[in-house]
C-alpha cells in the first residue's frame, strides 16, 4: 500500500499536504519518495534548525539513547541538568520548566502568572491575560483562547475564559484594556502564524512600561523566533527587553519535541511541587539535542552569519518584481506578494525544487540557521524564476 494511501486511512484528516513524502535529509536538502532533492527554506516550521541530521546532534542523540532514552521526574537525570544550567546561562533566566511543545511551554507561562497573581493578591479574578491580535500561542484550548486569530476560535466552545485582545501595535487600545483584573500581558516580538508581523519599539516599550505601573507579567512567546531564528538568540534583544517569562520550541531541540518556560528570579519559585508537571518534560535524549544545539546556536559568530545571511537573502528579493513587501528579521521572512498568491508561489516553487511555507497571505521562509550559500544561491535562483 503507497504510504499516502496509508495516511488517508488511519491518520486524521486534520493537515493540507502538499503531497510529497519526504524520505531523508541532510543539511538543508530533503530527499523525498520521488528521489528529488528539495531545498528546504520551512525547517519544519522553524524546527529544524541545524537543517536535518546535522552529524554533532545525531551523534548526541545517538550516544544518550544507549545510555538512557527516559526516566521520569521522579528522578534525576544529567543531561535535563545541564541543558537547563546552560539554557539559564545564555538566555539570563533564573530557571526553566521542560514541556514537550510550544503549547505546552505557553500553557505553563499562563498558569505560573496567574498563580503569580494569586500568591501576591490573593484574588481569584485577577487572572486576565491580554494578548494580541494575529497572534498565535497554540492549539490547546486555553491557548487556543489566547489566540487572537478568529479563524482558529471555531468549533471548539466553550473557551476558557480570561483573555482581553488588543489590536497589535495600538498603545491607546492596550492602555484601555487594561483594568484591576489584568494579570500579565502576552505577546510575539514578531508574529509568525500571523503573518511575520513585527511589534514596533514604541509598541514593546509601552508593555513593558505598563507592565511595571500596573503590577503586570510579561510573557514573551519565543517559540518561533527564539533560538537564534531572528539573528540573535532570543528576539527580544533586538528590542533591547526580557520579558519576566519567555517560551522557547521549536529549533531549541534540533526536530526533536520540546518546550520550555523560561522564568526571572522572582517568578521562578512560584510554581511549586504539585502545582504544574509533565511526564516526557525534561526527557534525556531530548536535552542532549538540545545541547548540541545550543552550543552552536549561542556562539556570537553563528548568530552574525544568521544575519548576514538574512541580509543577503533580502537584498536579493528586494529585487523581485512580484514581491511587494517584506517582513521579519534574521532567517525569518514573511514576504507580500503581487501577481501570484502564496500558495500558488509555494506551489511552483515545491515543482522547482524548493519547500517553502505560508502564513496567511503571505510566503513565508525559515531555512535552517546554518544553511549553506550554495544553497541559498539555489533557492534565490528558484525565487527568481517564479517571483520575478
């Protein structure tokens, strides 16, 4: 039976394939069922972020799953240790929490600020978290309902109550929405899902300063531009801001799942034992991918080459007649097009050899941060042709 046909019948219909399989990978070239290379500029959305099968990770993975593949938290375990201590040292933070998904680690930063909030004044009701609009946190329900995307929000009633929306960039709606029962604010410095959409500075100032008057926390959602996407390890240094909470995913574990909630001295000892967990968290095959990843993706030098590499890319569709704007910072891209839709453009470009991805009515890119220049020369040639 042909592996699509396999799909079909025992695996919900709840994604729109594009219809290639993909047999293997190295670097940033996928190997698909139809024996094509394809150069890959999705990463698997943002994940992939040494490419695939980068030889340090797979030989870390490797070795750990001969040693041990999992124990419970009961117990410790090295690599969970020092994949935490060197995540801490990077990002600044004074501790982190482990999960499994971007979901998983947003879940964890709502429950540690409500309760937070709780701890500090004792009241039930303060508990609202405003987040913003086209941003996306998620498809459990409780981040589901911190979505601020509409289109998401169907058929899955009743949400979990105690998000307020604000039109993303607008201080005065912010400003207003802000009352007595506000407990913490949560954003994307750049909104993926939503379309690569980058908050302005005057915009994060204003959070951060309101978060200080009204007794707010902040919760970076980092989960797609975090780990070295934007050129810089985490985005919020472009904007000069930490956030009290950041959620990292995605490229943290190298395509193995992961998800971390990452606190500042203050709010890391509020959640205590008992009070939030999670059973393959902190696995030990998934923190020795971590750390291999970590220890290229922190290095000055790998970071300046992400964004030189990002200038090149966008000094070059600058050129294409068909793209009308582009958004987004580092290895992250979200391009507006003319003359050609989105997925029209991912379409003709998947026939020429080359995946890429959407977000709403844009094209999106997001190659693996050590993709090579020959194979972004490829892929420019391949945009030309199609954008130009």
């Amino acid at each position: 039976m042909d592996i699509k046909e396999v799909y079909d019948k025992f695996v919900m219909d709840t994604y729109g394939r594009t219809g290639l399989c993909v047999e293997s990978g190295s670097g940033s070239v996928a190997v698909g069922d139809d024996g094509v290379d394809y150069i890959d500029f999705g990463s698997g959305i943002a994940t992939n972020s040494l490419g695939f099968c980068d030889s340090d990770w797979v030989y870390a993975v490797c070795e750990q799953t001969k040693a041990l593949q999992h124990t419970s938290n009961y117990y410790y375990n090295v690599p969970c240790g020092l994949f935490a201590a060197k995540l801490c040292e990077i990002t600044g933070y004074d501790k982190v929490f482990f999960g499994n998904s971007g979901a998983e680690a947003n879940e964890c930063a709502l429950k540690l600020a409500r309760k937070y909030s709780f701890d500090k004044y004792g009241r039930k009701d303060r508990g609202t978290v405003i987040t913003l609009t086209n941003s996306f946190h998620g498809r459990t329900l409780s981040t589901l309902a911190a979505t601020g995307q509409d289109t998401f929000h169907n058929y899955f009633y009743p949400f979990p109550p105690g998000f307020e929306y604000v039109k993303t960039n607008d201080i005065d709606e912010l400003k207003s929405k802000i009352n007595a029962d506000t407990c913490a604010i949560m954003f994307e410095y750049i909104q993926g899902e939503g379309g690569v959409i980058p908050l302005t500075s005057e915009f994060v100032d204003a959070i951060f300063e309101l978060a200080r008057e009204h007794d707010l926390v902040t919760i970076a959602d980092e989960v797609q531009t975090g780990v070295g996407r934007t050129g810089e390890f985490s985005a919020g240094t472009h904007y000069g801001k930490k956030a009290d909470i950041s959620t990292f995913a995605k490229g943290l574990g190298g395509g193995l799942p992961i998800g971390v909630c990452a606190a500042a001295s203050g709010f890391s000892t509020v959640l205590t034992k008992g009070t939030h967990g999670s059973t393959f968290g902190g696995n030990p095959v998934v923190c020795a991918g971590g750390m291999s990843v970590l220890k290229k993706v922190s290095e000055p030098e790998f970071l300046r080459r992400v964004r030189e590499k990002g200038q090149r890319i966008t000094a070059a569709l600058k050129e294409f007649g068909k793209v009308k704007s582009i958004s987004g910072k580092g290895l992250m891209f979200g391009l507006e097009l003319t003359g050609i839709t989105a997925v029209e453009a991912m379409n003709q470009c998947a026939k020429q050899g080359l995946l890429v991805l959407t977000a709403k009515d844009k094209l999106r890119l997001l190659p693996p941060l050590n993709i090579s220049d020959e194979n972004i020369d490829k892929a420019i040639i391949i945009l030309k042709n199609i954008l130009n």
